[in-house]
C-alpha cells in the first residue's frame, strides 16, 4: 500500500491524494486549484491519473479546494461513488452549483472583453451529476467502500459536515490503517462541534498544515467585538458591512449575533444576509441539525438557530437594491469573503465613504485582493472601476477562523497518537499537506521536537503506508 501525492502538497488548494491499494486506486478529495487565473486553470485541466484508473472517491468536505474538481472528473467519465458524509453531499449540491455558474460567468467575461478563454472546466449538468454520484453516509461507522478496504468519518469540527476519515485496509495478513485528517477545525465554534480525532490508532497520518506557524485569538473574543462594533457603530447612526464567506463564516456571524441579542447585548438593529448562496447554504443547515454542537444552549434552546427577529436573507436584486435607501442603523452580511465579487462590491461602493460606517473583516484577507487593501486602510479603494474614498472606520476580528491553528492540531495529533498507543498501533509517519512552505517547515519541525517522524511530500512524490 502506498500514497501518491497530488494536490494541496507545498500549497493550500488543490487537495488530492491518491491510495494504493492491492492494485486499486481511491482518491482522497478532489479540490479545485485556487489562484491565479491562467496557473491554475493549466493545473485543474490536468487530472492525476486517467478516471478509468480511479475505483472510488472519499470526500473530507464541500469546500471548493476539496470538492471543486470532482464536477470535472465526472464530465471525463468517472461513474464511481463518491462517499462522504450527508451534509456534504448537501452542501455540495449548493456549492458546486455555484462553482459552474462561476466559471460560466468567467468564460462569459473573457469572451466580452475579447480576451482569449477556454471554456470552463463543467458545467452545471457535471455538478449535479457530481452529487448524484455521491453517497452521503453518516459519522462513526464503518463503511465497506471496496473489497478489502473501509472507510470511518468522524467529525473534523471545521465546517458544517467536514471529515477526518479513517481508512483501514487488508494486504495479505496486514491491515494498515491510514487517518486523512481532513480540514481540522478548533474547539469552541458556533454550531460546529470539536474536532473528533480518530480512535484505533494509524500507521500513517496525512495531516492539513495551514496554519502550522501561528496561533488564533479565541472564539470568545470575536463574539466580544461583534458586539462592540455593532454597538458603536449604531450610536452613530452607521451601517456594519461584514464581507463574508456564504459558507461557514456568514452562518457563524448570524448565530452570535442570534446569541448577542438573546443576551441583551446588541440593539434591535435590522440585519441582511444579502447573498443568495449563504441562504442556500443556510438552508442545508436546517437539515442537518443532528450534527450540530449541543452542548451550546442556543442549539438547545431553539428550533433554529440561524433564524431570530432580526435577521432578513435576501435574494433578489431588487431586494437587495432597496438596501441602499433605507436608513438607519444595520448590518449587512455578504459574499464575498476576500470582498472580489458578490454583492459586499455594492454596499461597498456605496458605504465605504461613509464615516458613519464600519466595514468589519472577519475572514482571511489574501494579498492583492480588497479585502487586504481594506485590512491595510488604503484612503481609496477601486470599486467596480470607481474611486471610494474610505472614511468609514475598519475593524479586523482575528477570532474567526474554521481551521485549527498549531496548538490545536498538534493536541488533534496527539490525540490520535494516545488513542493509537492504547490499541497498540503507534504512528510511524506523518506527512503534511494543505499549507504553504513556511508554515509546514514550521508544524514539521516542532512536531520533530515531539518525537514524531514528519515529513511534507511534494506533488508526485509517493510514500509507503
Ligand atoms: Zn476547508
Ligand atoms: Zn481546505
């Protein structure tokens, strides 16, 4: 038995990794390459083996950098299952709807301007038929996925749905036992339950390393400032633009501000989630209640805890435009997070001049992109070819984040490693994927410290199980 590595190795997006096992072949996620434009669409075009070779895929979650290619597998003749768990397959019908339709969009634009393009990578017919392939299975039990190998998620605790999967396979009188970790995601988070690490032990562990050279603010924090924020910026008469992811951060930021006004502790300011993939992803939610974190007594204590007085989604564009005329304090939800498309571009444009306002970042801001330019409070910004002076104040909440930073993987890894030493199967690797060089040199070399033996494959590399 053997891994190939292909995607999400050196780097963040693109994760792909392929098992070797008794001749059969199963990918491990199949993610879109995220970047610039012309690289990545080279990279996404080029699959890692031929489909007629790939016998099954197992899915950690519906982020696009994990999900986002399996609509092209399936448009070059891949009829397999995908297995994954129930609300990923839910959300993927949502997110990877919304992966064609921007590729379609991106074609459309190209071919406007007269620039050369190729079409895009599937269509919407390829993502359905995507998710009609996909085999939406519960947490903790065991699955029979090909003969002689099986498969266990359990609960990565990073976005709705997201995996860890064990994977457990018989050569000759062997088993070797491989744990994907999957995205791992930190404890305390709205909705989200913590992340389950494995019981049973693993040979090899293929383990994320996003932020594997720094440590997030807590969970608490971040509801704290939400708080002040909202408060401030409605004694002064503002608006609180949020850009925001529509998958997991939108639904964070509704639930404690659900939790906030339950509490007494923001006014009755109206808010809007003004995207229409958050509702839908909103929506998926709702379905998959069973799953969510307990052991917070908003969950507990109410039929839905993204739903309360003041929260409105809105999906039309006429819904949307009547936003900017009306006044008064409010919030305002929306996509995107890196603040490059979506509707954030027109409540930006028009509220950005404002020093009534308060733009508030709580995602990631990747270089060159206005999030960033927003974070470093550029005095202009371009907005959809206009020049906005920025007057309205900026606040950056460092609190949000669904990945894990290195204090809680490595407690993640450590855990699997007790549970391991209990069932009398001790790790013997431990490679990283899904981070950039800087911040897997340093996960590596502190996980070195504590005995473990680590290595971060690049792609193409294979590596014995
Ligand atoms: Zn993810
Ligand atoms: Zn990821």
């Amino acid at each position: 038995m053997h891994i190939e590595f292909s995607g999400a190795a050196r780097e963040v997006t693109g994760s792909c990794h392929i098992l070797h096992v008794n001749g059969q072949r199963i990918l491990l996620d199949c993610g879109l390459f995220q970047g610039r434009r012309e690289q990545s669409r080279e990279k996404n075009r080029k699959l890692p083996l031929p489909v007629n070779k790939i016998d099954a895929v197992l899915l950690s979650h519906a982020h696009i950098d994990h999900a986002g290619r399996l609509p092209f597998l399936v448009a070059q003749g891949y009829t397999g299952s995908i297995w994954t768990t129930s609300a990923t397959r839910d959300l993927c019908a949502v997110m990877l709807a919304d992966s064609a339709n921007i590729q379609q969009r991106d074609v459309e634009y190209l071919e406007r301007r007269g620039r050369p393009y190729s079409p895009p990578l599937y269509s919407l017919a390829d993502a359905m038929q995507a998710v009609d392939q996909m085999i939406g299975v519960p947490y903790n039990r065991w699955l029979d996925v090909l003969p002689g190998v099986r498969a266990l998620y359990t609960d990565a605790g990073h976005i709705l749905g997201s995996a860890s999967i064990v994977i457990e396979a018989k050569e000759g009188s062997h088993t070797h036992r491989v744990v994907f970790s999957g995205d791992i995601g930190r404890d305390d988070q709205p909705i989200i339950r913590d992340p389950d690490p494995p019981h049973g032990g693993a040979d090899t562990v293929i383990m994320e390393s996003t932020y594997g050279n720094r440590d997030h603010e807590s969970v608490d924090g971040a509801r704290e400032q939400l708080a002040r924020v909202i408060r401030e910026t409605a004694a002064r008469g503002g608006r609180v633009l949020i850009p925001a992811f529509a998958l997991g951060r939108t639904q964070e930021v509704v639930y404690d501000l659900h939790a906030l006004w339950r509490a007494d502790r923001i006014p009755e300011i109206p808010v809007f989630v003004d995207s229409p993939l958050a509702l839908d992803a909103t929506s998926v939610f709702a379905l998959h209640a069973n799953i969510f974190d307990r052991s917070e007594a908003l969950i507990r204590e109410t039929a839905n805890p993204l739903e309360f007085p003041l929260v409105r989604f809105t999906r039309s564009v006429e819904e949307s435009k009547q936003l900017n005329h009306r006044h008064g304090p409010m919030v305002i939800v929306a996509a995107s997070g890196m603040a490059e498309s979506g509707r954030i571009l027109h409540h930006l444009r028009n509220g950005a001049s404002d020093p009534r306002n308060t733009i508030l970042m709580v995602g990631f801001a990747a270089e060159n992109t206005l999030a960033r330019r927003i974070v470093e409070k550029q005095p202009v910004l371009r907005v959809f070819g206009d020049e906005v002076q920025l007057a309205a104040q900026v606040e950056v909440l460092n609190g949000y984040s669904a990945h894990g930073d290195r204090t809680e993987m490595r407690s993640w890894l450590d855990a699997v490693r007790s549970e391991g030493v209990k069932a009398r199967r001790e790790i013997q690797r431990v490679h990283l994927v899904h981070g950039e060089a800087s911040a897997q040199d340093a996960f590596a070399a502190s996980l070195r410290e504590g005995g473990y033996n680590v290595d971060a494959p690049e792609s193409g590399d294979t590596r014995p199980v």
